[in-house]
C-alpha cells in the first residue's frame, strides 16, 4: 500500500496488469501519429485506465494525528460503597486534569443500565454522578458497549473501568472482543472492598403448591462470614400478619457457614400465602449488610376461586353491596381499598376475578397496570371494571395497559354532540436529574387519558428559535396519539427564563376553542422563572384572563433537594386561575405520572352521563354471561360512562341514544388466557337503585363472576422451585392417578418477571415422568409461571393450567462480599490494557502502546475526474496535428502584432484613404466612356466589349489592395498536371460550335 493511500476494496487493483498490454496495443493503433505524440497519447491512456481503477477500488487519503478520546466507565451499582463511588468520580476529575489540548473526556455511569454523563470533550463538564437508575443490578456489558459507541474514529482511544467487577447481568467478556478487534485497550481501576463479618439469608423455601388445611415446612437457611457465633433473632410473617415462633427459633446462634431451620405451618384457606423471614443480629456492627438479611417466599393453596374487589372510600357504600350479593351466592369476596397492598402479579395470583369498582387510574401506577393487563392475558385471570364518575375514561383510564385487555374502547369517537375537552401542559423540568426523561414520561401519560377529539398542546422554552413559538406540540385536535407522542418524545426543555412567556402562549390557545366544555392547563417547573403576581404585574393579568375564561390551572413544583422552589408563586398561579386547578408538591418523582393522569381527567367530565332513568336494552342472546335474561324485564339505571364497542366484544346491553347510537352498558370477551367484563354503570346506591333492589341483581352478578373467573387447575402434580444464585429451576413430577409416570407431555410456561415483563419458559422432560425448565433471575421480587399443559393422545387428550413461582428477597448486588478482581484483570488482559494506579492518573491520558489515529477520506470523485481529463487529453492528441515550429511562428507574430498594435491601427487608416481615392477616380472614368445615341439600337453582329478603365487608376487600385502592377516581376508557379478531358472535343471546339448554333439562330428567326 502507498504511504498515505489506502483502498477499501483493494482487488480491483489487479486490473492494472492492463497496463503493458495497452501499451502494446497502442503502439499499434497509433503507427500513425509523429513519435512524440504517439507517446502522449500513450501515457494519457495508461493514465486514464490507472486513474479509473484507483478510483474503483475505493482509493482513499489518509492521515494521522496524536490525539487520545478517555472514556471513563463508573460504577454505580450498589454492591459499590458509597465512599468508594465518591472516590472514583474525584479520580476522574484529577485524570482530565492532565489531558492535553486536543484530548477528549468521555463518562458513562452504570448499574443495571448503561448512562452517558459526558460525550467525549476537551473538558469536565459534570461536577458529579447522577443517580442510579438501576442500582440493584451491575450491567457492566452495557457500560463497554456505550463506550465503545462514544468514540469517533479521528483520535486514538482508551476505556477506563472503574468497578468493582461484580456483574449479573450481561456478559462483559463478550464484548471485550470487541475491544480487542478495533485494538482498544481496556484499563482498570478495581474499587477494592471486603465484608469480613456479615450474615446473609441464603433462602427461604416453601412448596410452591399445596392443598387447604396442609400442613408445609419452611425452610430457612442462613450463612455467617464472621469468625465467632453470631447471636439473633428471627421474625416471620405470613400475608403480612406476625407469625409466633417456638424459643428455639425465635432466638439462634449462628456458627461461621450455613445454619438451617424448618418451622412448620398449616395452611387453612386457598389462595397465595406469602412468607417473609427477617433476621436481626444482636450486635449490628457484626453485620455491614441489612439487605441481605431478609428471606422471601410463597405458596399457592388450590381452592374455590376468590374474587377480589378493589374500591375507593368514597365507593366504598357502593361496592359493599356487590359484595354482599355476590357472597350471597356462595362466592368468596374480599373487599380491597386501593393503594392497601400492590397489585403485583404474585399478589393478584391468589384471585380468580378482581373486580375494578369505580376506581380511578391515577391510584394505580403505571407498574400495577401493567400487572392486571398480564394476569389476564398471561395468567388466565378474570378482570371485571365497573362505572362510575371515575371509571373508564371518565377515570383517566384511556390509553392504559387496562384498555388494552378490556371489550370496550374508552375513546368516543363518533359522538359529534359530546363536549370536547382542551388541555395545554407546560414543561419545565430540565433542571432535575433526568428531568428531560421524567417530562416526556408525564406528558405522555396525560395525552394518553385524552379521546381523540380532545384537544392539547405541550409548550417547552426552545433556545434555538421560535418558529413555532415553544409548542414543542402545537395546540390541536388529538387525533391519532401516536403522532402527538413520537413529538413529545423528541422534546428538549430548556431553562425556561419567563414562565408568563409561555404561560400566556397557552392561554390564548385555551381561550381561543370556545367550544370545548373544559379547558385546563397544567404547569411542571420549579417556579423559579419570572411570573410577576403584583397587583399589577403581567401574570396577574394573565391569571384574571384565565379566570374569564372558564380555564383552571393545576401547577407541580418540582426539584427539591436541588434549589429553593417558589411555592407561594405556584399556589398563586393555581388559586388565581379559574376553579379546578391546585398545587401538587412533589418530592417523589415516581408519582407524578399518576399526577398528571388526575389532572388530565378533569378535561374528561362530559364522558360522564346523568340521565333520566332508562332500561337496558338486551341486545346479544347469546352471551353466556347473561343467560336466563331473555324476556326478563331489566331495572332502570340513571347513569353510566360512555365507552365505545370493541369490534369483536360481545355487547349484551345497551342504551339507544336520541342520535340512535347504542351505547355498551355490558360487554364480555376473551383477552388472550382470560376473560374480561365491562359494566359501565354502577354506583348503586347513585346510578342503580333499582337494580341493587332487583331479586336477580345477585345471581346477575355472580353469572358474571363465574364467568370471568379463572378455572381452576384440572390436575395436581408435584411442583418444585428452587434458586442458586441468578439461576432459578422448576421442576413437575407428573404422576395420574394410579401413581404411573406421564410421558411425552406438552407444557409451555410463561414467565412473569416482577418488572411485569412476559418471557417463554419451555420445560423438556428429563426423566420418567419430570420436566424441568431453567431461567435467569436478576431481578428482586417475585417470578410467576403460568404453564399451559397437554397430555394423552387422540380422544384422550387433556389440558389444563399450573401456576407457580418463585421469591428473589433481595438484589444479587447484596450477595457479594468483596470485589471481583478475577473479572475485571481478564479485561484487561484480554484488550492489552493496564491496572490504573489510582495516585497516579495522569497515566490515563499516556500515548504508550497506542497506535495514532487515522482518519480516511475517498477521494474516488477526484480520480473520476481527473480520468476525464486524461481521457480528453487522449483524444485531443490523436485528432489534432500541431507543428511546433509554424505554432512558434504563429505565436511570435501574435507577440509583434500586440507590441505595434498602434502602427497596424495607422497603416489601416491610410490603406482605406487610398482606396476610397482610388474607387472615386475609376467612377469618373468609367463616366467619361462614350454612350450609343438614343434611338440608334446596336447592331446584332457588334461585339460589346467592356471600356478600358485609366492604367494608372489600375495600378493605384491594385497596389492599394496589395497587388503587383504590370512593371512588377510576375511569379511563376510550377505547373500543375490536369486531368484529361473526359470528352473527345476540346473545350475551344465545343464553343465555336455553340456561337456558331447561336448565330444560325438568329438568323432563322429574322427571315
């Protein structure tokens, strides 16, 4: 290769073989042309065939530079002492310290993800490392990753881990080879740390299935790293109620290494049992670690089904009395205020139907959403939602992972006549740790409770201009959501200087829709941008703008911990806009989705429906759910929420509108593994008087429950869970019912980790009769299988349902007592890179061993043109015929023309004076020449012959035109041969005989 050229298809460079034999073909072709052009057109040839493949091999130029891109990877997990990340982020502070002009500094931070802090700059730009975002998980693999992203190729470069090497997620050894490939080395600062005494609870273990009334051992196994005994107590509990202990358990002595403990309990109701066991040292300083000390676990009790009913305080009238129905049909109901346990999917596994009574969304997070949306779909449940001022839509419900599952759509898009709502949010949260990603969370779940006919805008300070004057979403009809929210997501808040700016921009907006029947506006910001609330200041004239306009402002004051916030400026601004706004301060950013989905709804009043009392119209007979109620005559209700028909739901009844509409009151269908039920009136003791008094309102209702409820389990087998580790095993014995093994089964699981996140668990049969399925268990908390299985063959075939699982107590980061030095040397060696000295991190930024960075630029183009030249230099070679010395002369007279250019513009002059003179004599002597007198015609035979104009006006015309006169000397030419004639006569013969036939002519037509 040349020095400074390389090629990125280099094969094509074989074609200059080509070279000698275009040589030899031209020498050929061009016999022709004179030696010296031959040998241009030569080498213009090879030129163009050489430029032409360097150009198709990708030639390209390219140059070197010193320059060295860092980038630092900190952990942040916490297996890490805090002391320790401290430590880590000075030494990345002392180490940018030393970098040259030209280098760059690049920070990632991790835990269970991988985070830029700092692309890479000349400078620090970060005084410290935000929070962690995963802190129970070390993803070390996502932080090389990133880094390795972070580079450009115009620098040499280098990565620099600082951790403590206890990964447990994610395989760094695996992209190490990355690194090693592209020849980046890894260096290392091991965060070194030791926990000499601590006692840790291995397990708690339960069966993971069991019968009512069975009596099960648990498990306890707890391991000391301390040299001498250590002395405590345990304390258990059982669905969050104490459990009493035996002496002998309640207070033990712990040797170094494992200790363990069985207690048995009976278990006398179906359902999940959920076991935690707590150990509590006598001495604390002997235990660096409380997190560990914990152990968690549970067990599912086959039985009759349990219905769970969730309800509010304000509802709590209302749902009392479904419950008393329903129990009054022998099922089993329990009544649940919201917000009293969370509805995880462990939990809600213990219940074959939860029932939603005019809840509203934003007292469900985000996650226990998603928790009911899985158990139905995944885990079979059955879910049944109720109406209500806070139910469906009206509730904030819209766009929630509930709707998803559920038979009606909560958006009413074909109702014309429906006052629409309006609704403006204002962003201001950039200066909070991730402040950006927290905005468009909040802002996203508010336009998600919206219908499609609403209207929203969201206004974030844009710095780079005002084109569209800070509507990060301009103010319009919803429409399609997902349009509104892919802008959203590329929002970027600034640090919004006069919150009256945009405020105002909102305003005018809202008050410009006279035809919404709500108009709210939201504003999140730490206040401290100006709004002046004088008397007479501008924010109180916006405030009585808003007042006369029917628009309510809610405001959330954000950022605490960081900097002062104005409280008293964001009460003002709530209490002086219009009625229906309030102040939310906020210190955990977690619930401010929850927030935002309140407020939202406040633009969702008109879904609400308080009419005069009608009966529902049954209009499917073929529903299950309501079987026996053709030709009953149904209560009258006085209210309910509008929603809209899924296409595949199945409508019973309905309520026909004036504008002849069928709006669902109930509705039913099958949502993957489950069932869901949509009722959309509700509130008895409000809407539904009659039907609360109606006879059959209970056998209604529990026909519903039964059939929304999960079925229970048609077979019984032995079930067995057990975790080590990140790695959790479960295993099934299947037996029948003569003790026989069953082969060959069928048995599909799903896994539901407790982010609530759906994975495929295959178990394969291992031995007579077992299957066994294996899994990674990272996460803290609790991992649901649901298995779908099938055995037998032909007309034998059975299937059924087993639901399973297993407890993590605490965070893998818990488990580890000193650094994992092994891993983070393997790093190193494997990319070449070196263990940092953490008092000497100005070796950091050294050059040694590092190969200088190359950038590259095709220069392809170029060599395609400069062949076109060539090309036409060729072609110009061989088509035009220079001499060199008539070019020379012709050149040379060029050069004395332009010298006398004057003498030639004189010599000019006189040659026309002379020639106008001579023009003028040869006038008047052609003048004098005798003309025959008038009426005297000529004779035919006389010969004209032309007058003989003054010899010397001759020869002065001639030499005026550069002539010879007649003394001159004349210039013989050499004579030139002819060609003979082709014709026997001669030219003289041919025209004497022409005159001649000329002459007979005339003389014929005068006789």
């Amino acid at each position: 290769m040349i020095a400074f050229v390389r090629f990125n298809t280099p094969d094509y460079l074989v074609l200059l073989v080509l070279i000698p034999l275009l040589i030899l073909m031209s020498f050929r072709s061009l016999a022709g042309l004179g030696p010296i052009r031959r040998i241009v057109a030569i080498v213009a040839r090879c030129l163009v065939l050489a430029t032409m493949v360097l150009a198709l091999a990708d030639a390209q130029r390219v140059k070197t530079n010193d320059n060295l891109s860092v980038v630092f990877a900190v952990d942040r997990s916490s297996s890490v002492p805090s002391d320790l990340q401290q430590k880590a982020f000075e030494l990345i502070e002392r180490a940018a310290g030393s970098a040259h002009k030209n280098d760059r500094i690049g920070v990632v931070a991790f835990d269970g993800r991988g985070a830029i802090e700092q692309l890479p700059a000349p400078t620090m730009k970060i005084d410290r490392i935000a929070d962690p975002l995963a802190p129970d998980q070390t993803d070390l693999a996502s932080a090389l990753r990133l880094g390795l992203a972070m580079f450009t190729g115009d620098t040499a470069r280098r990565l620099v881990v600082l951790s403590d090497g206890n990964e447990n997620v994610g395989e760094a050894l695996e992209e190490a080879k990355q690194f090693s490939s592209s020849g980046i080395p890894i260096d290392i600062v091991p965060l070194v740390y030791e926990h000499g005494a601590e006692v840790i609870f291995e397990q708690l273990r339960v069966p993971p299935t069991a019968a009512t009334e069975e009596t099960v051992n648990l498990r306890m196994v707890l391991r000391s790293t301390s040299p001498r005994p250590v002395s405590g107590q345990i304390k258990l509990r059982q669905n969050g109620q104490p459990v009493p202990l035996p002496p002998e358990l309640s207070r033990v002595t712990l040797n170094p290494g494992p200790s363990a403990f069985t207690f048995p309990r009976q278990l006398h109701s179906s359902g999940v049992h959920r076991f935690e066991a707590v150990f509590e040292p006598d001495d604390p300083s002997i235990d660096a670690i409380a997190s560990n000390n914990v152990g968690r676990a549970f067990t599912i009790v086959a039985g009759q089904g349990n219905i769970l009913i969730v309800t509010t305080d304000a509802n709590a009238a209302s749902s009392q009395l479904l419950k008393d129905a329903l129990e009054s049909e022998k099922l089993i109901c329990e009544l649940m205020l919201v917000g009293d346990q969370p509805l995880s999917s462990e939990f809600l596994l213990g219940y074959s139907l939860v029932i939603l009574d005019n809840v509203p969304a934003n007292f469900v997070p985000e996650q226990e959403q998603q928790a009911l949306s899985v158990y139905v779909r995944e885990m079979g449940g059955g879910l049944m939602m109720l109406g209500g001022d806070e139910s469906f839509g009206a509730g904030g419900w819209m766009g929630s992972p509930v709707e998803e599952v559920m038979p009606v759509s909560f958006d009413i898009k074909g109702k014309k006549q429906i006052p629409q709502g309006a609704l403006v949010l204002v962003m201001h949260a950039c200066e909070i740790p991730q402040g950006n990603y927290i905005g468009e969370r909040v802002a996203i779940a508010a336009v998600k409770t919206l219908s499609s006919r609403d209207y929203v805008g969201v206004l974030a300070y844009d710095w780079h201009g005002v084109d569209q004057q800070n509507w990060t979403v301009p103010f319009q009809m919803v429409g399609d959501k997902s349009r509104i929210i892919g802008s959203i997501k590329s929002m970027s808040m600034g640090d919004l200087p006069d919150l009256h700016a945009l405020m105002k921009q909102g305003a005018d907006a809202l008050a410009g829709l006279s035809s919404a029947g709500a108009r709210h506006m939201i504003v999140i910001s730490d206040f401290d941008p100006m709004f002046d609330t004088s008397p007479m200041g501008s924010g109180t004239t916006l405030l009585k703008k808003m007042r006369d306009n029917n628009i309510s402002c809610t405001t959330i004051s954000i950022g605490w911990g960081g900097h002062m916030i104005d409280t008293r400026k964001a009460n003002a601004i709530a209490q002086g806009a219009a009625k229906g706004g309030k102040h939310y301060p906020v210190k955990d950013f977690s619930k401010l989705p929850q927030i935002f989905i309140k407020e939202a709804r406040i633009v969702q009043r008109s879904l609400i429906q308080d009419v005069p009392p009608f009966e529902p119209k049954l209009v499917s007979l073929l529903s299950p759910a309501v079987a026996g109620l053709a030709g009953q005559q149904l209560p009258r209700l006085t209210g309910y929420v509008i929603a809209t028909a899924k296409p595949l739901a199945d409508v019973a009844l309905v309520r026909t509108t004036e504008d002849r509409d069928n709006d669902p009151i109930l509705a039913t269908w099958q949502a993957g593994l489950g069932r869901t039920v949509a009722f959309t009136s509700g509130m008895w003791p409000r809407w539904g008087v009659e039907w609360s008094a109606w006879p059959r309102f209970s056998n209604v209702f529990a026909q519903l429950a039964r059939w929304a409820s999960r079925q229970s389990e048609a077979a019984a087998f032995d079930v067995s869970t057990s975790i080590q580790g990140s790695k959790a095993r479960v295993r099934i014995d299947a037996l029948d019912k003569n003790a026989a093994t069953i082969e060959n089964m069928n048995i599909q699981g799903t896994l539901i980790a407790p982010d609530n996140s759906v994975s495929t668990l295959r178990l394969s049969q291992t031995g007579p009769g077992r299957y066994e399925g294996e899994f990674t268990a990272h996460q803290a908390g609790s991992y649901v299988i649901n298995m779908l299985y099938q055995m037998g063959q032909g007309d034998n075939i059975a299937t059924g349902t087993l639901q399973t699982g297993v407890s993590v107590a605490y965070s893998p980061e818990y488990r580890e007592l000193a650094a994992n030095l092994s891993l983070l040397d393997e790093l190193r060696q494997r990319t070449n890179g070196r263990n940092i000295d953490p008092s000497r991190p100005a070796t950091v930024f050294d050059r040694a061993g590092l190969a200088k960075a190359e950038s590259r630029m095709s220069i392809w183009e170029d060599l395609v043109r400069l062949a076109l030249l060539l090309f036409l230099l060729d072609v110009a070679v061989r088509r035009i015929a220079i001499n060199p010395l008539e070019l020379a002369r012709k050149a040379r007279r060029l050069l004395s023309e332009l010298a006398g250019g004057r003498q030639r513009g004189e010599t000019s002059a006189a040659v026309l004076t002379t020639l106008k003179g001579t023009r003028e004599r040869v006038r008047e002597d052609i003048s004098t020449v005798k003309r025959p007198e008038a009426g005297t015609p000529p004779s035919r035979d006389a010969r004209y012959e032309a007058p003989t104009p003054d010899r010397k006006a001759t020869e002065d015309l001639s030499k005026a035109l550069g002539g010879a006169s007649e003394t001159d000397q004349p210039v013989v030419a050499r004579p030139t041969r002819k060609p003979a004639p082709t014709s026997e006569k001669s030219y003289t013969s041919r025209l004497l005989e022409a005159k001649k036939r000329a002459r007979q002519k005339r003389e014929d037509e005068d006789k």
